[in-house]
C-alpha cells in the first residue's frame, strides 16, 4: 500500500469534500463544515473543511479527512490551500484557481503532496427558484512516488424554499488509467436560529452500487 497511499486515500475520500467553487469570501469571515459517511459493512470517513477569508482577494483553505476501513489500516489527508479569483468581482462567470500542500497518512506512512486546482461557476435562475452550478479540477501530485489523482467535480444546485436547498454532484477520479465516478445527492436544511445548516445525503459509485454511503454535514 505505501506507493499507493496518497492516491488510494484521496479516491476513499471522494464525495466527502465540501465545494465552494471559484466564490471567495469576504475578508475576516469564516465558513466551516464537518461531515460523517458510512456504508452497510461501516467503512466511514470523517471530513472538517475550513474557509477563511484572508482577504477580499485571497481565502485560506483547510480540508482534513479521515478514513477508517472497518477490515484495513486507518488513514487520512490533509491539504491547506490558498484560492485567488481569476475573474472580475461583478463578472457573470467565476473564475478562481487554488495552490496548496499537504500529507496523507496510513499508520507510519507519511507522504506529502501538492494540490492544484482550478474552478468555474456561475449564479442560476428557474422562474422563483435561484441555484448555482460549478465544476471544479484538480489534480494531487504525491511528489514522494510521482503519482496523481486527477479530479473533475461537478454540483447543481437549487434554493427550493428559504428554509430547504437541493444538490447534485458528480464527483470524477483518474488514477492509474482507470476512472471512478460518485453520484452524491443531498439536501441541506437551513433552520430558522442558530447560523447553521444541516445536511443530509447520499453516495454511490456508479460502477459499484454495493460502494454506497450515507452522509451527514453541518
């Protein structure tokens, strides 16, 4: 397993990252999820992303993920970007890129990586409903044994009420000349108090049905 640690634990932990897209945030705010999947033999992964907003111009990253196979060695990454726009603030389309570095590990295992990545998105309208749509690239260099992942993200997604919003997200990973897709939907429910939001949702791999996992966020 250790040539294959990066790649093998950022494939495990598809689905799991949060998207922000190319939107950046506002300078001194913070934006936070932690989230919790499980399949039917409990294989789970545990994932904390963290935006903050260093400047108008600049959000600082953070996305720390763990993965606990029920029958295998434990394992987790953790990746710590920065991401610039590359559009203008008031343009139709968003365009931002991200560069960052980190290190996945299973038992004393330690690999480091870079990140690069690469984002897209745009506001939506239907009528009275608002949503977005962004896609989202990347690939994780693992620069101990010359391997990437190479991802390609994409998430539709629909305010239906104050109160309730939808999403679909197809998740895509390349790794060593094989392709492996997640569908993830979910909805999040936005309570009236509190400044927080719950998610509830779903993931399954499309060439392995059996390779499905529920999913909770806040």
């Amino acid at each position: 397993m250790p040539h294959r640690l990066i790649p093998l634990l950022v494939v495990a932990l598809i689905g799991n990252t949060a998207h922000a897209g190319p939107w950046l945030r506002e300078k001194g705010s913070t934006f936070m999820e932690v989230s919790f999947a499980s399949n039917y033999i409990l294989d789970t992964t545990r994932q904390t992303y963290l935006e903050y907003g260093l400047s108008d111009k600049t959000t600082v990253i953070a996305d720390i993920g763990m993965i606990q196979p029920r029958n295998a060695e434990h394992g987790g990454i953790a990746t710590f970007s920065l991401r610039r726009a590359l559009s203008a603030p008031d343009a139709t389309s968003k365009w931002a890129y991200e560069l960052g570095a980190g290190v996945g590990w299973a038992g004393d295992e330690i690999l480091p990586h870079f990140r690069t990545g690469l984002s897209w998105g745009r506001g939506m309208s239907w009528g009275e409903t608002s949503g977005w749509m962004t896609v989202d690239a990347a690939v994780i260099w693992d620069l101990t044994n010359a391997q990437h992942v190479s991802q390609l993200d994409a998430t539709l997604g629909a305010n239906f009420t104050d109160f309730t919003t939808g999403m679909i997200q197809i998740y895509t990973a390349h790794i060593d000349g094989a392709s492996i897709v997640t569908l993830a939907p979910s909805v999040v429910f936005n309570p009236q108090k509190g400044g927080y939001r719950i998610k509830l949702g779903a993931e399954s791999e499309l060439s392995d049905w059996d390779n499905s996992a529920f999913k909770i966020g806040l």
